[in-house]
C-alpha cells in the first residue's frame, strides 16, 4: 500500500488522523481504547465527526481536554516517555509515537538551545498534541503502509502565537523538522503546518520526487482542520494506492542509484566516510570496486542505493565526505523480495536470521556473525544451522505479519 498526502490547507495532527479515519472508518472506535491504553486518560477524550465546508465532505477528529487535565500543562517530555513505555499499548504504536515525540523535542530543544530532558510538554503542543501524536502512531500502525508521498508543502505566512510569544510561520520548530522539502506559496496567511503536524510528516518521511510507477487508487480521504482559509478548503487529502506487485511473488519500486569515482582520497579516510554514508537514512546499500581511471591510475567507484526522497541529502553528504567532484545520477526500477527478520534465542545466545519469500518458496539464512556463536564441531554447527533456519520458515508461515521489502 502506498499512501499520497495532498497538503491542500495544510498539515496538524487532528487533520492527518481525521483524513486516515475518512478512508479507514474500521480505526474510528480503537482511538478512545489506545488513549487509555497510553495512560492519558486523564488528559483528553477524542471524537471524530463527520465534516462538510459546502465544498468538499471528510472526518473531523476533535481533542477536547478531560475535566483533570487542568493540572497538567507541563508535563516534562521524559515523563510521557516513562508513561509510553510503560503503557500496555502495542509494539508498533508505542514505538511510532515515541519517534514522533522525540523528532518535535529534538526540534524545540536546538531552537531554545537546550536539552530534550528539559522541555516541557506545553512547548509541544500540550495535551492535545499528545492525544495526536499516540493516534497518529496507531493509525500509521495498524494501517500498514509500504511507502507515502506528498505534494508541496504551503509556506503560509504572518504570526503565530506559542507559549513563547508571536513567532514567524512557519513556526521555528516546524522550519526546522522540514528542512530539505520542497514548499509553495499560494499567497493564504496563516499557520498551514502545526509543529505536530511537522513531526508526523518528518517521521513518515515521504518522498515529493518519485512515486512508484503503477498504483490503483482504492480510497480517499480528507481530514478538516479547524481554521478557515479563503478560496480553499482547509483539508489534508489521503490518497490510498494499491502498489503494482511483480509477475511473480516480489514487488517492485524505484531507487536513485549514485556513482562516482575517488582516485585522490587516502584509503583509510575514505574507508571511514563511506561507513558513515553507509549510515544515513534512506541508503539502501553502498557497494564500492576498483576501477582504472585516465593514465593507468587505480581508483574506487562508488555507487550508492538510494530511496528517492532522499537523494539530494545524501547527494551533498557525498560531497562533504569524499573528494569527488561530480556524483552520477540515475532513476532505477528494482524487483525485491518480501522478507522478513526474526531472532532465536538458545543458550543465551540470540541468534539473527532473514527469511525471504523466493518463487518456489520461503528460504531463511542464520547471521554468519551469529553461526560463528554455535557450539560443536562443523557437523553439529551444520544440523544446528538447519535447524535454526526452519524453525524461523515456521515462525513467519505462522505470523500473521507479512514479509517486507
């Protein structure tokens, strides 16, 4: 499934919810369960209605503060970390909404220059930003999405009032969490993306350059903010795609592959720059060879798999740690397996396995890593190794979750 935001007025937390619940009406009972679940009970009730301008039909999801929530405006951020991790909420959603959470700190705590332990809740949002941010993560959870995509972001313009007076929009927080993205300005004034709202997109991380190529459309949805905005609805459009699935059992998607060549860099620098390339996010992989450049000199070509909404990121984090000069660019289809990872414990040891979904079957591979932990000489390392390997195939025949690109 592949899911395409269309910022039309803009992007907040209740809009984005309302929008997923306009195309996912099965999710709108569960929200109320996951409050409580969460352990903000004590803060909000929530509620989703149906919504009409005269223009365009959709959700409204509302948070409306519980009759306790007077004396919790300043709940410290690693408060609600300890009430989330404590939660009897599910794996996924505790840890999506403690990704969102820690993106907006992380983005308050540079603008006031400070540490992510000393922000206080009401510079997030207050308690309604918590009540977005928990249902967004179920949403994002439950819903299973391979991939997402949106259009340009609005600029807006003029003031807005936060707890640390009149600021600019967009506001710092949110400049900041959508540094890199492509924005328009359609000349409405106003605050179009809530720092919130910011946080969700960032955590998502869609692409605006490269969709995939073949997708049917099976739903949409429109999630209304509570502002009124001259000449357009106030409303995030969901789009949900059906993604095209190869001849066989894999799927496919596009990649942006980078090359280039380094032939005057030390071997033991570039060895370094290229682990950490190796680390940002959205490289799929980085495979590097010898090559013979002009004059019979040896070099390194480099080529680098990337996901296409981070291209230009990594691009430049190319320049700053190598001595390239020129880095090649080229859009590429790919076919992928699904597949999935599992771990094992025997003894104490936890060993790691990949299973993959092959068209005449499942196949799973122990780490080598880890196979170098099994006990006994090499024929008993072997059955061990088998063994291992089939009770992973069994594990993911039995799961309910399915394998992954």
């Amino acid at each position: 499934m592949h899911i395409h935001l269309d910022l039309v007025g803009g992007l907040s937390g209740d809009m984005f919810i309302g929008a997923m619940l306009d195309c996912f009406a099965d999710q709108r009972a569960s929200l109320s369960r996951i409050i409580d679940d969460a352990g903000f009970h004590d803060l909000v009730v929530v509620s989703s209605t149906p919504a009409n301008d005269g223009t365009l039909t959709g959700t409204r999801f509302k948070v409306a503060a519980s009759s306790d929530a007077h004396g919790h405006h300043h709940r410290h951020f690693r408060e609600i970390e300890g009430i989330l991790t404590a939660a009897s909420l599910p794996d996924d959603t505790r840890r999506h909404a403690l990704g969102i959470f820690e993106l907006l700190v992380e983005a308050e705590a540079e603008i006031h220059g400070t540490t992510v332990s000393e922000i206080a809740f009401h510079e997030v949002g207050a308690w309604d930003s918590i009540a977005d941010i928990v249902c967004a993560a179920h949403m994002i959870a439950t819903v299973g999405v391979d991939s997402w995509s949106v259009g340009q972001l609005p600029l807006g313009r003029g003031m807005v009032n936060t707890a640390h007076g009149r600021l600019p929009v967009p506001a710092p927080a949110t400049a900041l969490l959508l540094r890199g993205y492509e924005f328009a300005d359609d000349g409405i004034e106003g605050e179009r993306i809530t720092p919130t709202g910011a946080a969700i997109l960032k955590y998502l991380a869609p692409t605006q350059d490269n969709w995939p190529r073949s997708m049917k459309l099976k739903a949409t949805g429109h999630g209304f903010g509570t502002r009124k905005f001259p000449g357009i609805s106030n409303v995030v459009r969901v789009l949900v795609f059906e993604t095209e699935t190869g001849a066989g059992n894999w799927l496919e998607d596009d990649v942006v592959q980078l090359e280039f060549e380094v032939d005057d860099q030390p071997p033991e620098e570039l060895a370094v720059a290229l682990d950490r390339l190796r680390l940002l996010n959205g490289v799929l992989d980085l495979v590097q060879t010898s090559v013979y450049g002009k004059k019979g000199r040896q070099m390194l070509a480099i080529r680098i798999l990337v996901e296409p909404g981070h291209t230009e990121l990594i691009t430049r984090a190319c320049f700053d740690e190598t001595s390239t000069l020129g880095i090649r660019r080229q859009e590429a289809r790919r076919s992928i397996l699904r597949r999935a990872e599992t771990v094992i414990s025997r003894d104490g040891i936890n060993y790691r396995l990949k299973i993959a979904e092959r068209p005449f079957g499942l196949t799973a591979k122990l780490e080598q890593e880890d196979a170098l932990l099994l006990p006994g000489d090499r024929r008993s390392r072997l059955a061990q190794r088998h063994t291992l390997e089939q009770e992973a195939i069994t594990w993911y025949e039995q799961s309910d979750k399915p394998g992954k690109a």
